[in-house]
C-alpha cells in the first residue's frame, strides 16, 4: 500500500470518527434537553401539588359561602399576582356575583369588568363548561369597548360538579401581563374540591332557611 492509499484511509476514518462524534454528541444533546424538560415538568407539577394541598388546607371546614368565597379569591390572587378574582354562580333565573372589595378591580370605561356579563352571557359560559378567553367571550356576546377590553387578559374557569354547572372563576389583570398556563393550570387544580366546598355551602344555606 502506497503513501497516498495509507492518507486516504486515514481521511476516511478521521471523516467517520468525527460523523460518529456529532452523532453521539446530537444524541447527548437530546438526552439533555429531555431531561431538563422533564425536570421542568416535575417542578410544574410539585408547585402545582403543593399550591392545592395548601388551597385544601386553608378551606378545609368552611361553612359560610361568603367565608369560603374570600379565602379562596385571596388564595388564587396569591397565585395570580395582580388578578382580580370574582365569583359567578349559577341561580334558578339569573346568577349571584361574588367580589370583593380589598383589592381594586381593573376599570374599563370607569366600570369593572363584571359589570359586562349579562344573565345571557353568564348563563352561555355556564354551558359551555370550559375555559373561556375575551375572545370566546366576545362571540357568546359580551359587549364593551373593543380597544379597552383587548387590554385585559381575561380567563373563566368553569365550577361544576357531577356535571352540572355550578358557575365560574372569572380572573384578569393587564394584557401586558398576561395570565400564563402554568396560573391557570394551577387554578383549574383547586376547582373539582373547590366546587364541592361550595355545593355542600349552598346545601347549608337552603336547609338553614
């Protein structure tokens, strides 16, 4: 074998051993980032545990609607920063507004946010059992300033229980700060016990009266 033949062998293993090398490190690359996405996730995940066991705990034994109402709006703004936080629940004709007043609510137009959802509009978000945007709200029929409400990222989370509704969480702040899945994926975690808190409240309520 002559000295060229021997160069370029040695080419062609350095070009393979150097194909393998970016293989493996592609592949060491993967790995990595699978193992940080799922330490990410775990993380999501244990907050998520550790914000509804301490929802649970602080609500835990409540009997007074209103009592359960603010503990749980004072729970979920320590975990949405700068929300508002009210209540809507569902009446035989109509709907009963929890809100309340030791924080100050988002204006629009001079008017908070809650003063735009109708009996109808209520009632169509009711059905609709989902997580509702302003956008979805605005196609069941909210009305409003357009460029005002565009300013407000807003979210209802749907309260029910054995399937029927009991009503919504509606939660906003200012777009610029806009409400994260992680927020509501942690709220939506509280509402299955929270719902049933509030049923066996209402429960009370009507055998007291």
């Amino acid at each position: 074998m002559d000295q060229n033949q021997r160069h370029k062998r040695l080419r062609l293993l350095i070009s393979k051993i150097n194909k393998e090398r970016k293989k493996q490190a592609k592949k060491i690359d993967i790995l990595c980032n699978d193992f940080i996405a799922a330490q990410r996730d775990f993380i999501e995940r244990l907050n998520t545990i550790n914000f509804s066991a301490d929802f649970y705990e602080s609500i835990m034994g409540s009997a007074d609607l209103c009592g359960l109402l603010y503990t749980a709006s004072k729970l979920i703004r320590e975990r949405v920063a700068e929300a508002n936080v009210s209540f809507f629940l569902r009446q035989a004709e109509s709907f009963e507004l929890h809100m309340f007043e030791n924080h100050e609510p988002v204006t629009v137009e001079k008017q908070c946010l809650e003063n735009y959802f109708s009996p109808e509009l209520v009632d169509n978000i009711c059905q609709s059992n989902k997580l509702c945007t302003i956008d979805d709200l605005f196609a069941m029929g909210i009305e409003g300033n357009l460029n005002e409400l565009s300013k407000i990222s807003v979210v209802t989370v749907p309260l029910g229980l054995f399937g029927s509704s009991l009503g919504f969480i509606l939660i906003y702040r200012i777009s610029e700060d806009k409400i994260t899945d992680e927020e509501i994926k942690d709220v939506c975690a509280i509402t299955c016990g929270l719902s049933r808190a509030i049923a066996s409240c209402q429960e009370l309520l009507h055998s007291v009266e």
